[in-house]
C-alpha cells in the first residue's frame, strides 16, 4: 500500500478529487494548510500599509490505495494539480505498512 500526500493550490481541490474519483479512489482526506517553497510568498497593501504575506493558502490531500493503483493515482493529481506556474504543490509518496478498518477490524487492502 502507498500513501500519497500532495499540497495543492486550494482552487484545485475538485479537479483533483474527481480525478481521484475517475482512477478508481474513494476515500481521502483534505487538510487546509499553508506554507511555502520557491515562490516564497508576496507583498500585498492594507489600509496602505505594504505587508509580506510569507505563508500562502494551500491544501494537503492524503489518499492511502493498493501498489497497483497509486501510479495512476500520481499521475491523476499531477495533471488534476498543474497549472504550470509556480507554486503548484509537491506530492509525496510513502509506504504503508498496515491498515485497519476501525468498524470491521478488516486489514490491508480489504480496510480501504
């Protein structure tokens, strides 16, 4: 099993949960979060006053799938994710050892 984990610009959320959805997904989780890498941040006016805003809205999507299906997956948030400039996001892959289902006490692959 893979956990993927991919930080996106927040207003490509539904592009990416559906591309999830068409690979063949159900389950994920969405954190709201902020941060920042290359693109650093920007300078923005209040009340005339100019201010760095260092950390900008994002959002981390997490998604735990069988081996077989986390190369599509990847590349349904890649492509669901890329708008070509920067500050696109990352995504990360990690393995999992175990899941378990709470409810059933199911184990691998059958608790996803």
């Amino acid at each position: 099993m893979k956990k993927i984990e991919a930080i996106v610009k927040p207003f490509k959320l539904d592009e990416v949960k559906e591309a999830l959805q068409e690979v063949g997904l159900q389950g994920i989780t969405v954190t709201e979060a902020k941060g920042f890498g290359r693109q650093k941040g920007h300078t923005e006016l209040y009340r005339g006053a100019e201010y760095v805003v260092d950390f900008l809205p994002k959002v981390k999507v997490e998604v735990v799938c069988p081996d077989e299906l986390a190369e599509k997956a990847i590349e349904a948030i890649r492509t669901a994710a890329q708008t070509g400039r920067i500050g696109d996001g990352k995504i990360f892959v990690y393995s999992i050892e175990q899941a378990i289902r709470i409810r059933t006490g199911e184990f691998g692959d059958d608790a996803l």
